[in-house]
C-alpha cells in the first residue's frame, strides 16, 4: 500500500477520473519553424547562449543587499460576499501558517482585493498563498505553492503580484499520479531533453532596470504537460516575438508545474497582450490557450511585476476512465496460482490498447490467512501471496550468480500444479510459496540476502515498521503454540517494545526475522517494477486503502492505545455487519498529530 498512490476511490470496475482545468488531448492549432533552439530569443529579446539558457535574468557578480525592505504589492480576483482575503505564509510576516494571523487585504471594488507589505530583503525568497476566510475557509492547491524571489532587487523597490486563485481540484492533475505516469510516462530520458528547465525560484533574479524599464515575470500553473512537451510565451512586446512563430519566450520548470519566464520592457511598450502556448519536442503548438488574449499593465512607480495564473485549456475538463480489480484477481499463465504483483505488466499491456490510463487495485496488505484484501494484518507490510518465487530466483542468479535451478523448476512445477484449478486454493497457494521461499532463502544463504545493498536500503528506509512487522510475525507464530486468545494481541506475553531485540543480528528469532525482511524486499522489488513498467507506459497504478487493521496486527500490538478495543466496526442495517475492526481512537491520535497515518 505505501508503494502505490494512495487515494480511496468508490467504483465499480470501470471508474472515470474528471478534473477541472485540462483536455484530454491537445488539438492542433498550426506548426512553429524553428532552425534550432540556440536562435530562440529568452530573458527580453538576448539570444540564448551556453552560459544563460533560461528565461531569467543573469546573476549579479555584485553581492546582494543583506538590509533594507522591499514593497510588495499583492493583488488577487476572488468573488466573495461575506468574508474576507488574507495573505498567508511561513514566515513571521505572514502570520507562520495561522490563517487567524495572516494580514487581511483590503477590497479594491467588485472581486479585486489588495495588500501592500513591506518585506526584509533578506528574506530572499517569500513563500505565501491566499485564503478566503468566510464561513468555510477556502484554501489554494498546496502542492504548487507560491513564491516570490527578492533576489536582484534593490531596498526600496516595489513588486507588483498580480495573482489568480489556484483551485486545489486543478492541481490534482500536478500530482504524482498525472504528472509521473498519465502525463509524464516515467519522465523517461528521451522525453526530459525536450522539456523545460528545471531551476529553483532561488535562482531566479530580476533584471537591473534603467529609469524607462519595467521587469515583467510570467507564472503559469500548466499540468496537463505531455512528455516531452514544453511552455512558452508569445505576445505583443518585441520581446515576445510579437506574436512572431520563430521568437516565443521559452519558461523554465520551478517544480509542481509550475512555469516562469521574465521579459524587459520599455513602459512604453505597456500595456502587452500575450498568450501561453504548449509546443512538442519537435517545436510544434500542440496547445494554445482559448479566449481572448492576457492582458497586462503597470503603475508608473512599479517597476517590478509578476502576472501568475493557470494555462486556460480549450477543454476546461479531463476525462480518463481505467478499471479497478483484486491483485489476486488477475491470475495469468506465469502465476502460482493466484494473480501475483507481475502480473500487472499484461494489465499496463491490456489497458494501453483498450486506451484506459488507470489501474486502481484493491488493498494489498499483509491480512494473514483471511483472503479478504480488507483484513489487514499491517498498515505497510505487502501480502505474501502476491510473489513470483521464479522472479526471486532470477534475482540471485542474475545480480549474485547463484544457481538456484532446482528451486526455478519446483516453481515451475507449482505453475502448473496451482493452475490447473480456476478457483484460488489460498491455503494452499500460501503454503507452497512459503515451502519454495524458504528453499530459496536456503540455498541463497542469509549472508548473501542480508548483505544485499539494494536489500539494506530498502529495510533502512522502511525501519519505522519493518521492524515491528517482523517481531510480529515472530511472536504471532509462537504465540498460536500454546495461546488459545492468540488472535487477540492485546493477550501476548511478549509486548512490541521488545521487537528491536527480537530483529537483532544475534537474536535466537534473527533466522526467522531475515525470512520475513527476504519476502518483504522481494514483494517490494516486483511491485516497484510492475509499477515503474505502468509509469512508462503512460499507466497510472493507484491503490486502495482498507477501513481498518485487524485486531490480530502488528499496529494493535505496537499501539493499542490508537484504537477503541472495546467495541467493533461495522454497518447497522439488516442484516447487521459486524466487521471485527477496532474503531479508532481519534482522541489519542490527535494527540501527536495523527502520526500513524
């Protein structure tokens, strides 16, 4: 579960993704020739050179001001009719997060609202975003967030923000599972030479300006990027080319699709008219923003400004459908008896012909000997069943040259012995693929699994439950020997503050602590494919949530205080469901920032 995108979707099998802000392909609106990307105009009307190829201005040799404050004017369209617009941020100016102390704009007519602060210059770079406080607070999308870099101007300066709200459903199409898969296809080599350059907002500085210039930044919130696709500006000024196909702007990439371009102006030439435009890797528009032209303006003592919005798509809306389905569901001639992580790979196949783009899979969590995907055992540990022994063989022969060829042909034998039935036998499934494991891990040698690089990265980076999954599953085993309440882990002798010592190199469990870290790293490793197998395939695999642990699980034996014991989830109604689920307990949860989830 924690190695897939984690959102809980109610579907059916056929699920649709809509979300406001993009369109689901782009349509050709003409062709730009380009003789080579060298001849591109970037940072105002300068030809682009080895040593500055961003749309940003140069670094000054000089060393920045340490003192003195800069005026930033902030301004923002908002319709609201009762309430009011704050400026929010981390720093002490901004209130440090505290919407109830953030400094409140003032409203300008109609939807415009204003605020005007003067900042330290040595803040560098100011990180902030808007919230509509009324009877429910509004807030913009996080995952983009706002900055302005102080960096290049001089004490007393004014900075002009001219905003537009980011609405959070927009930027969910920024998240991961658009931006790395759907879209991104894995950001794979090829397709990173052709896009924008990534730079940090640190970076960027402001033009120095004669007494006649004004020093214009362009922000544009653009996450409906193909692969390989990039931003650019054209426009009006000279230094947009205006509108010329040969002299667009190109934008540097300052993370989360977020795009900047700065240009130099005469005030003369304001007010400028421009546009955002998408091109592909061979220099073709792909997408050209709908409706009229943007429009920008200046006050005659603002020499500095920032124009930030998002790119407006000629289809305000993304469609995408895709299929939702049990991992153990999609059993394939290459399985043991029951559908395995691997099996993705022909899922990613199938979807990419039939032009579906996700994969939702039901939970896939450790939940023990019940088959019920929702019976989780641990709210990270991966299920057992859902390995290829015949890939872990191919693992240690390939990577450590070990022959392990009779435990590839017993796996081999177990294709077809568990295939032969349609139904899944999991008892059984169970117990010959722990039985083959343990040959495997056998002949492998535990100095061999243990001292795997690629395997002590992994159980470093999964410590803060791997280690109590492990004690678990140890003292689970023992404790159904001789605990007729061993179901209950509330009854154990041994307590999860033991487990470090249990999962220690020279504890009498370690032989049996290593065979769980083998089969984890392994589940681990075969879905990392499956998904990365999905992400370059333009395939987004998301994941499922279960409604609760068990009782019999390693996070109620290592915090019992985080659930209500006493009672049981379930759904009234007749008939009465009874899940067996410890409820939460928020209480205790909330009091150290809800931690466990």
């Amino acid at each position: 579960m924690a190695h897939l995108y984690k959102f809980l979707i109610l579907s059916s099998i056929l699920l649709g993704v809509f979300s406001s802000g993009t369109l689901p392909a782009f349509p050709r609106h003409g062709r730009m020739h380009f003789k080579g990307r060298q001849t591109l105009r970037l940072k105002g009307g300068f030809a682009v050179t080895p040593s500055s190829p961003l749309p940003i201005s140069e670094k000054s040799s000089l060393p920045a001001p340490t003192e003195g404050k800069v005026t930033l004017v902030f301004s923002i369209g908002y319709g609201l009719d009762n309430g009011v617009m704050v400026v929010s941020g981390p720093s002490d100016i901004l209130g440090r997060g505290d919407a109830n102390r953030a400094p409140k704009m003032q409203r300008k007519g109609g939807e415009q609202w204003e605020l005007t602060l003067e900042v330290p210059i040595d803040k560098g770079v100011l990180v902030y975003n808007y919230i509509a406080m009324s009877n429910t607070h509004r807030y913009e999308a996080r995952i983009c967030e706002r900055s302005i870099s102080l960096s290049g101007v001089k004490p007393g300066a004014k900075i002009h923000l001219q905003d537009s709200f980011r609405s959070p459903k927009v930027a969910t199409l920024a998240t991961s599972c658009f931006s790395k898969a759907i879209f991104g296809r894995g950001n794979a080599e090829q397709y990173i030479k052709s896009e924008n350059k990534m730079v940090s907002p640190s970076e960027i500085v402001w033009n120095t300006l004669s007494a006649d210039e004004v020093s214009v930044r362009l922000v544009v919130f653009a996450p409906r990027l193909e692969a390989g696709h990039s931003v650019w500006v054209t426009g009006s000024a000279e230094s947009l080319g205006k509108w010329s196909t040969s002299s667009c702007l190109p934008m540097a990439h300052v993370g989360s699709h977020l795009y900047v371009g700065q240009i130099k102006l005469k005030k003369s030439e304001l007010p400028i008219e421009f546009k955002y435009v998408v091109l592909d890797s061979n220099g073709q528009v792909v997408c050209k923003e709908k409706g009229d032209n943007r429009k920008l303006s200046c006050n005659a003592d603002t020499p500095f400004v920032v124009s930030d919005s998002s790119f407006n798509y000629p289809t305000p809306v993304y469609r995408s459908a895709g299929v939702a389905i049990p991992v153990s569901g999609i059993k394939t001639s290459d399985s043991m008896g029951i559908g395995e992580f691997l099996d993705l790979k022909k899922v990613v196949d199938w979807c990419k012909l039939s032009g579906l783009q996700l994969i939702q899979v039901l939970p896939i969590n450790d939940s023990g000997e019940d088959p019920s995907p929702y019976s989780a055992s641990s709210s990270f540990a991966l299920h057992p069943s859902y390995i290829r022994p015949a890939a872990v063989c191919e693992y240690y022969s390939k990577n450590f040259g070990i022959d392990v060829s009779g435990c590839e042909n017993w796996a081999k034998g177990l294709v077809e012995q568990l295939n032969k039935n349609w139904k899944i036998d999991h008892p059984k499934v169970m117990d010959e693929k722990r039985k083959l494991m343990d040959a495997i891990f056998d002949k492998v040698g535990i100095d061999v699994i243990m001292k795997d690089p690629e395997l002590q990265k992994w159980a470093e980076a999964s410590a803060s439950w791997l280690k109590t999954y492990a004690a678990f599953k140890v003292q689970l085993a023992k404790e159904r020997t001789f605990n007729n309440k061993w179901w209950d882990c509330t009854t154990w002798r041994v307590h999860a503050d033991e487990a470090d010592s249990m999962t220690r190199d020279h504890s009498p469990d370690y032989q049996t602590v290593a065979r769980v870290y083998f089969t984890q790293y392994h589940l681990h490793h075969q879905l990392k494919e499956a998904s990365r197998y999905a992400e370059i395939n333009g395939i987004a695999l998301k994941g499922d949530i279960p409604i609760g642990v068990t009782r019999c699980s390693s996070d109620v034996w290592a915090e019992p205080n985080l659930f209500k014991l006493d009672r049981n989830a379930g759904a009234p109604g007749y008939p009465e469901q009874n899940w067996g689920f410890p409820p939460y307990n928020w209480d205790e949860m909330h009091r150290d920032g809800c931690k466990w989830w």
